[in-house]
C-alpha cells in the first residue's frame, strides 16, 4: 500500500465512522490502519447488569486542578511505514540511534515520564530474535540485520534518562500488502501458510488458530526475557477493522475450534480474550512486575447498542467489530492499565471526548486497572482538522477536563513526529499548563 501517513489512514478509515448522515468523521487507531463498517447485528446485553451511572466529577469545571505526583505522561513511538521513527528506512545505525536519542531527549524537555516504542509492527521484530525476521523499517528490507540492536539500545537510554520503556507489539498484522513471497524466506508466514488470512489488502495471522496464538505469544514474550522493559503494549488491532464487501476467512477454524459458541462473533471474542489472559499469564511469569497495557479504540459499544455503552454513534465498536470486550478486561483486571484512544475535540456530536473520559472513568471504578487516556496530538494544528484542533489550546482543555475524575491517571500523546514538530504549540500549551514539574509514572 506504500508509505501513507497515520492522519490519511485515519481520516480514509473513519469516514464511516458515524451511522448518522449528519455526523462528521473522527479518529481512530494508534497507528495506521483503521476501517469502519456497521456493527454485528448479533448482540445482546445481560438484564442482570445495571446500566452504569457516570462517574462526577470531583470539582469545578474551571481552571486547572492539581494533579497527583504520580502520572502517566506518555508517547507512542510508531515504527510501522517509519511513521515516527526511524525518519526513512536504510539510515546508517549511527543515524537511527541519534534519531531514538533525539526522541528520548525530547520527551525529557517535554517533562514526560513513558515511551511507548513499538518494536513489532509487522509480524517482525526490532531486536534479534530467534522467532522472527528484523523489520523492514530498519533497513528497508526484512530480515536484514541493521548492525545493532534498536530495543536494548531503547530500553538503556531511556532508563538512563529516567522514562519507563513499554514495549509496543502488534499480534496479528502480518504485512500491509497480500504477497507472501515479499516476505523475508524466513518469516513464520511463509513456512505455515495456513496461519495466514489475507483481508482487506493485508495479511493477518488468524486469530482463532491456538497455534497462532502460542507463536505470537512466543515470539512477544522473547522481547520481556530479553530485556527489562516496564511494559508490553497492545494496540486496536485483535480482529482486523471490518471492510466493506469482504469477509475475514475463518470458516475452517470456526468449523474446527467453535462448537461450544452460540455465534461467531462470540467465539471471535474468546480468542482475544484468550490472547489477552495467555499473555498477561506470560509476562507474569517470565518477568514478574513487567505491566501490561491495551490501546483500544475509544468505543465500546454505543448505548443505542448496548445500555452499558457510551453516548456515542460510532460505526466502530470495539465489542462487535473488533472482537474485543475491552470492558471486561478493565472490570475483570486482566490488564494493568488501558489506554483508550479518545482521539475526539470537546463536544464533537459522534464521540464527545468529555463523555468518552466520564464513560471510563466509570467503567474504571471499583478495578485496580489504571485508566490513561490517549490524546490525538497529531491532529492538532493538520491541514483538515475541524476548528477545535486549530486552537492550541484543545488539548490542555482535554487535560483539565480529565483532571475532574480521580480514576483517569494520565494521558499518552499520539506520536512522537507531532511531539517534535508541534506545529500549533499545542504541546508547548499542555506543558506549561500541566507539566511544570515532574511526575513519576504510577505504579
């Protein structure tokens, strides 16, 4: 599909975003892919859950409250098509390590405490690992070795510059493109290709074979044994975002996995509830302590779908999908923190940010799972963008407005080009209303 930016993806995806005619488009996804399609028509919702109340806030609207010393401050590092870094495929090592280090450096001056690297985009890897093939984003083809090692030198620098390191990993994309032979010879998909379901222009491992899912945990799990990151982080992407007039090819698995299911919706939804739980349990045991973080889509279902959904009219819900009851794993705390995508102005009528945080916040109540909430700072200032993100100011009103709910612990910033480049200041505002002094991420 070639080098396309996460804004184009994102506004190409999310133009079905809204059912409603007279809705407008939103964002969507942590990194570049996104669709939208209506909503599996086969849902249903317990009688014996009540309908959630939203949570209060816990003080006057106006002005900027204070914060507890402890928060997460957060930015997502994207790899794939070389969206962040490195700046074009084929650099020198040298010149890939000064880029990392600049990013590191900035996210400093910027007075954050996290770095969100993504070190698997594309069923590869980013360290030298014996399940899969070096990315291509290195050195523009796959499984070349760059001569050095991006994730160890990641990890040493930022704790040496006192940021958590959370490692960023995609499960099931396999390649932006439908031609197995353009993977490297060594690639897993390649040696079982019955793993592998082309959709929708790309490759995806498929998720409903238990075979898939011990590999891809593997090979994930490779990275936490190696290294002391403080974290592993999962992205939108479980089930690929639905596309119109096609069909995600499941049928043999269903046939062979999902008998027990009422639908195949459901069964969906238990394999990425498996993969979730499974790799949870893994990161447990390979390096106790390691957290684990989901970046879902910031809707779950729209109330006119579910009660327990928000004020929204989305065309994507996470449940229906994506396959991904991220509600349960907040509720359940399978996760140790969720970061949902609430990439939406104040008072945009298809997804409100300020009903969005309410919505989490109470969904968050009562867990241990820590609630952050992902900022679109890459839409800040865009040619295209509506009015909202032509004020410098909209993202540090997001973050006054979140400081209201207890539960919200912090925010993470989509993606470190904008944060460098900030072209409307409106990074520059969020620091110097919020972060003038440092803060510890929670624990």
């Amino acid at each position: 599909m070639g080098r396309m930016s996460r804004r184009a993806f994102t506004l190409a995806a999310l133009s079905t975003l809204a059912s409603a005619p007279t809705v407008g488009t939103a964002a969507s996804a942590t990194d570049p892919e996104p669709g939208a399609a209506a909503a599996d028509p086969g849902r249903g919702t317990s009688a014996t859950d009540p309908v959630p109340v939203p949570a209060r806030p816990t003080g006057p609207a106006p002005g900027r409250l204070p914060r507890a010393s402890a928060e997460m401050r957060g930015v997502w590092i994207a790899t794939v098509v070389n969206r962040d870094w490195p700046s074009r495929p084929g650099l020198p090592a040298s010149t890939q390590r000064k880029e990392l280090i600049a990013h590191l450096d900035r996210a400093v001056r910027d007075r954050l405490n996290t770095v969100i690297l993504q070190v698997r985009p594309t069923a590869d890897a980013l360290w030298p690992s014996p399940y899969e093939p070096w990315s291509e984003c290195l050195t523009g083809t796959q499984g070349r070795d760059p001569g050095w090692d991006p994730l160890g030198t990641a990890v040493k620098e930022a704790h040496a510059r006192g940021l958590e390191l959370h490692a960023w990993c995609n499960p099931y994309r396999i390649a932006n493109h439908t031609d197995p032979a353009r993977l490297a010879a060594s690639h897993p998909a390649r040696r079982h290709p019955d793993w592998v379901v082309p959709y929708g222009g790309r490759l995806y491992y498929n998720p409903g074979l238990p075979a898939v899912r011990a590999f891809v945990q593997q090979a994930m799990l490779d990275a936490v044994a190696r290294y002391p990151v403080d974290a592993v982080h999962f992205d939108d992407y479980f089930y690929p975002y639905p596309v119109a007039g096609q069909t995600f090819d499941d049928d043999e698995a269903y046939d062979r996995y999902g008998g027990a299911f009422s639908s195949r919706a459901a069964w969906r939804r238990d394999n990425t509830d498996q993969l979730v739980r499974e790799t949870a349990a893994g990161i447990e045991r390979v390096r106790p302590g390691t957290r684990f973080g989901i970046s879902p889509f910031g809707v779950w279902r729209n109330a006119s779908t579910d009660p327990r959904g928000s004020d929204t009219r989305a065309g994507v819900e996470t449940y229906d999908d994506l396959y991904a009851d991220t509600r349960k794993w907040v509720r359940n705390h399978w996760i140790d923190y969720i970061v949902p995508q609430l990439y939406w102005h104040i008072g945009y009528a298809a997804a409100d940010y300020a009903r969005l945080v309410a919505w989490w916040a109470e969904v968050a109540e009562g867990t241990r799972t820590h609630l952050y909430v992902g900022e679109a700072l890459y839409r800040a200032g865009a040619a295209g963008q509506p009015a909202a993100w032509q004020d410098p100011a909209e993202l540090s009103r997001h973050l006054t407005l979140a400081a209201r709910y207890p539960r919200v612990r912090g925010h993470v910033f989509f993606a470190a080009r904008d944060l460098a480049a900030d072209p409307a200041g409106a990074m520059a505002r969020v620091v110097a209303d919020h972060y003038r002094e440092p803060a510890t991420p929670p624990r």
